[in-house]
C-alpha cells in the first residue's frame, strides 16, 4: 500500500492543476491477474486518490467472464467508490 501511494503521489505531481482538475483515467491490465488481486487494486485507488479518479477501466478476457461469477459488483460500488 505504501509504495503504491508514493507511486500515486509522484504520478499525481507530473500534470498541471488544469489537467487535474478533469481526473485521471485509470486502467487496471488484469489479464493476468487474479480477480481479487484486480478488485484490490480498485478498491486502493479508492482509499488513496478516491477525488482525483473519475474512471477506472478494468481489462480482462472475454473467457474470464464466461467462466467466473464473482460477488464483487463494481456498479453497485459506484457511489461508494467515487468513480465509474
């Protein structure tokens, strides 16, 4: 957690206030990942940088959403989490 918030803080300081003022995209590359390890991620954007985020894209595999059901809805979440 720590040293994504360091990476987060340093990301954050490099575009113009201007820029800022429209929040960040971000995209999770989950491919490879395991969907808890995605939702974490998600979740830890949250709790470091919930103002400066507006849409957090997350890329998986079409199979993935064939084969798995999860109990973690992110719509559900929306208004909680502070972005799309």
């Amino acid at each position: 957690m720590e040293e994504l918030s360091a990476t987060l803080d340093y990301l954050l300081s490099i575009p113009s206030d201007k820029c800022k003022a429209r929040g960040f995209t971000v995209i999770v590359d989950g491919r490879r990942s395991q969907w808890n390890i995605v939702k974490t991620v998600v979740l830890m954007l949250q709790n470091v940088i919930p103002a400066e985020v507006s849409l957090v894209c997350v890329v998986k595999p079409d199979e993935f959403w064939d084969k798995k059901v999860t109990h973690f809805c992110f719509w559900k979440e929306k208004d909680r989490l502070g972005f799309e």
